[in-house]
C-alpha cells in the first residue's frame, strides 16, 4: 500500500501507468489538433491563447478528455492493450474531442453563437 511509484486514485484504486499513458496521449492529442489547425490557417494565436484566453474551450476539452478516459478505464480492458494501442487511442480520444469542441466555440469567428446552434 505505500508503494511510492504508484499514485492512489479515487476510490482507493492505484492508478496504473496504462491510465496515465491514455490521459496524457488524450491531452497530446488535443495540443496536436491545434497545431494542425494552426498549421492550415484555420485559426489564429498562439497555444496560450487557444488554452488560457478561452477557457470555457480549455475547461470543456479536459473535461470531456477525463470523462472519455474514465470510461475506458472503467471497461477495464486497459490492462490488456499494448502501449501503442493505448497511445492511438488516446492520442484519438484527445484530437476528436478538442475538434469537436474547438468546432463549437471557434467556429463562429466572432466567439460562441448565441442561438445555441451549430455555427455555419
């Protein structure tokens, strides 16, 4: 139980190194949808600005990235994938989540839309 190179999760479980792989690659894999959006033009600013400026982006991401890892963890099938699928998957996890996040609150250049619909 005072294993120091595990960490103690909530309720009580140890978190393994496969969960901190998936939440990692998860959060890699936003950075990653950044860059490529930057990469195209489609957006504009710097990292502090699409992470800290807008945090109601940054709040939604993460916590949809921890919702999304939770749930895979609690399949309880992360024990028996390899590293690298564990990676993609989090890696996937993290890009398709901040797009579809991003696609909400940057879509409309001038910030959210009001109406509560998808922006054109």
């Amino acid at each position: 139980m005072n294993d120091p190179t595990q960490a103690v999760g909530f309720f009580g479980k140890y978190i393994t190194e496969g969960e901190v792989v998936l939440v990692c690659a998860a959060l890699l894999g936003a950075i990653c949808h950044f860059l490529n959006k930057r990469w195209r033009g489609e957006i504009d600013g710097s990292l502090w600005h699409y992470m800290v400026v807008t945090p109601g982006l940054t709040c939604a991401t993460i916590l949809a990235i921890l919702a999304a890892c939770l749930v895979v963890v609690a399949v309880g099938q992360i024990e028996a994938m390899r590293p690298h699928m564990i990676v993609a998957l989090g890696f996937g996890i993290g890009w398709t989540l901040d797009s579809g996040i991003a696609q909400r609150f940057l879509g409309n250049k001038d910030g959210p839309d009001e109406g509560g619909g998808h922006s054109p």
